[in-house]
C-alpha cells in the first residue's frame, strides 16, 4: 500500500508571510499571494495557504479557501496578459470577483474592466451590466482601444500587413496610356512611396 507523502508547504508559508509583513495594498497582495500559490502543483495549495494565513494572522480577514483559490485564479488568468492585468489592478477585489467569475471572453472581461474603472460601478451595476451582455452593444465599426490578450494578438498579427485602400482626387486619376499624375512635392513635403510601391505620392511630415 502506497502512502502519499505529505506535501512540505515551509517555502509557500514562508513567502507568505513576507508578503503579509510587506503590508501591500490589497489587489497587490491579493495578486502576490495568487502568484506564490499558483507556483505550486498541488492541489491543496490553496486551503493550506488558507489555514496557514487565518491561523498566523487571525485578526486579518479575506483569508478564507475560496478566496485564496480566487487570488490564484486571478494570476492565472491575467498574469500573462500584463496590460489586462494592469487594468483589473486598478479595480476593487469585488469588482474583480464579478468580472473573473462570469462567463465572459478575455476581450469582454477587457471591456468590463474598463468599464467599471471610468464609471466606479458598484457590484449591482457591473452585475446587471453583464447579465445584460451591455459589452455587444458596442457600434460596429467603433474605435474602441482593447487590452492585450491573446486572443487580439492573434488577431492583429493576421492583419498588421493588410492594405488600406488610398483615395486619389479625380486630377490624379491615370490618363489613357498614361501614368498617375502627381504635382511636385512643395516645400517641407517628402514623398513617401505606397506599400505596393507601384506609385508614389506626397505627404506632410507631420503625417506619418
């Protein structure tokens, strides 16, 4: 009969309480102590973190099982989206909790994000927003800027050399048998070549 050897926790305890002697703010030591118990593979690293802290620091609160799970939660789910990351830093612990914990993709949890940064919503609010899904209402076509995830990397990876289609007044239009016209370039102008490089036109220097 194989007996498990129990798991030896004295260099998670230890970081621990240096994070707790450390006296972050909150999210940062809530997003400390995600980091430290997602370090760890076993399974039970999180209720032994939870033991060990309500039992050191018993007047302390916020320490219970769920919540360490939910602090290891939040670094696995942002810790390799550092702009994401950066933006639910600047939120609540319960305004976080609602966001990791809903049905949401990295680009909506994105949008509530920010949104619940610019308008201080409440748990209510930012509740009924997602159960809403107010994030689709977003006009099509909207510049809306996103935070990094993997997701509009990939997108943005498959489209960074695509061409914009350029717009020419009607007097630069080809003559029959003839090329594009263009004027010369008046001073303080440069031209600048089109990615196709088949003509070339002129720009301001402040325009690039």
């Amino acid at each position: 009969m194989n007996i498990r050897k129990p798991a030896d926790y004295s260099v998670l305890f230890s970081e621990l309480d240096k994070l707790i002697a450390a006296q972050l703010p909150q999210m940062e030591l809530y997003r400390e102590i995600g980091r430290v118990v997602s370090s760890r593979a076993e399974k039970g690293a999180a209720v032994a973190a939870s033991e060990h802290l309500q039992v050191t620091y018993p007047a302390a609160e916020g320490f219970s099982p769920r919540n360490l799970r939910r602090m290891r939660d939040f670094y696995r789910m942002y810790g390799d989206a550092p702009e994401l990351l950066a933006a639910a830093m600047r939120l609540n612990w319960t305004q976080n909790v609602v966001i990791m914990e809903a049905e949401l993709t990295m680009d909506e949890r994105c949008w509530y994000i920010r949104k619940a940064a610019e308008s201080g919503l409440s748990k209510k609010e930012l509740l009924r927003m997602i159960e809403r899904a107010e994030h689709s209402e977003i006009a099509l076509g909207e510049s809306v800027d996103t935070c990094y995830t993997v997701e509009n990397d990939e997108f943005s990876e498959k489209n960074q050399y695509e061409e914009y289609p350029v717009y020419l007044p009607r007097q630069y239009l080809p003559q029959p048998h003839g090329p594009l016209l263009f004027p010369q370039p008046a001073k303080g102008k440069r031209p600048v070549r089109h990615n196709s490089g088949r003509f070339r036109c002129y720009l301001h220097r402040g325009n690039r």
